[in-house]
C-alpha cells in the first residue's frame, strides 16, 4: 500500500534560518505529491504540488521537488519567518484507476519560528 | 467564497450519544472525503464519496456511517459515541479530476466524555 514517512518534530527555527522538512513515500503507481500546511485552529491548506517526477513545486518562499529516483519530496525554505509557525503535512495522490484519488498523509511536523 | 463548511465547530458529547457532522461544499466538486486527526498519526480517511449516489469505507471506518446527500452535502454519523473517538473531524473535496488538490473545512473538535 501507500505510504508517506516525514520527519518527526517539532522543529524550532530561529527567524531567518534555513528549513527543511524530509519526507519520502512509498506508492503502487505514479503519485501526485503535496504539501499541506495547517496553521493553529485551521483547517489544512494546499501549500504546494508536483505531479510527476523532476516537477518543482513552490510557494510563498516554500520549495520541493518530486525526485522519483529517491522517491522523496522535501520542503525546504531559505529564510523562515515567525509567520511560517504551522503544522505541515506531506501527502500523496494515488492517481491509478480506481484509488478516487484518496490522499495518504504523513504524520505532520510542528514548526515553531522564534522572533 | 465559502469552499467547504463544516457544522458544528465545537461538541461534547457523553458516552453511548449520537450526533451527525455535517459537510457542505460549494465549488460543485464531484468526490468528499471525511478524515480524523489525532496526535502525531496524521489524518486518516474514514469514509469518501467519489461521487454523488457512491460511497466507500477508508482506513478507519468502524464506529462511524455516511450518508451523500446530495452533490454538496456529505454527513458523518456517530451512532453510539465512544471516548476513542474524541478527535478533530475534517472534510475535504476535491474534482475528482487528476492531480486536484484537495479542499479542507475548518473542522469539527469532538470530544466524548
């Protein structure tokens, strides 16, 4: 079956500082990947995509490449901000016939940005 | 711009109690889903509906029924309320098109005493 392993938090950044958040799947077919962020008392909100190999996807300063070779797909952002405080979750499409598209999620990572 | 809605925000509940979540969405999305999240597993699907009239268990699906009302309306079921099921109660939708992202209420914080 589908899996997705993301790094266990939480993670505390300093303003500014470098992030990465690791994440690798494990899928019967071609997956589309994401990642998802949840900021407290919300709901899950897209964060970025990629739906084949090779595929950057990014957004609000957040970056990940599908790398199908690793079958990894890891966030990474160059300068973090207190904002960026959340909750992020790696997930995978399963888009063979018949999976209706169910997402698998890994387990989330807390960040925490300190000023 | 509502996207999806989800009722109640707030439930306690005691032990043996029923009560149904409710789902809207209004983006005319064809396939819902129904997830929990509990500490540190992720969220984890329930129950889907790839589309009006069809629905079909996830990987956690004892203890809870669904009904599709119709294309918007998607309900979540507790017929007999047990403490392990005290969790926060997501729905989502999507197109049902290739490489759609999901869309996500705001969700529902249940707790069963």
């Amino acid at each position: 079956g589908n899996s997705v392993t993301q790094m266990e938090g939480p993670v505390t950044l300093s303003e500014e500082a470098f992030l990465t958040i690791n994440c690798t799947y494990t899928a019967t077919g071609y997956p589309s990947l994401f990642w998802y962020v949840q900021y407290p008392g919300e709901g899950l909100q897209l964060l970025l995509k990629a739906t084949k190999a090779d595929d950057k996807g990014s957004n609000k300063g957040f970056e990940a490449t599908y790398r199908k070779e690793t079958t990894s797909f890891h966030l990474e952002k160059g300068s973090v901000q207190v904002s960026d405080s959340a909750v992020y979750f790696c997930a995978l499409s399963d888009n063979s016939g018949g999976s209706n598209y169910k997402l698998t999620f890994g387990k989330g990572t807390l960040l925490t940005v300190n000023p | 711009n509502a996207g999806v809605t989800q009722t109640p925000k707030f439930q306690v509940l005691k032990t043996g109690q029923s009560m149904t979540l409710q789902c809207a969405q209004d983006m005319n999305h064809n396939s819902m889903y129904w997830y929990r999240q509990d500490p540190g597993m992720g969220l984890r699907l329930i129950y889907y509906s790839a589309s009006e009239g069809t629905t079909d268990k996830g990987e956690v699906p004892n203890g809870y029924n669904v009904s599709r009302l119709n294309k918007r309306e998607f309900s979540l079921r507790l017929e007999s309320a047990a403490p392990s099921q005290t969790s926060v109660y997501f729905c989502a939708s999507t197109p049902s098109r290739g490489n759609q992202p999901q869309h996500f209420g705001d969700g529902t914080r249940l707790s069963i005493l």
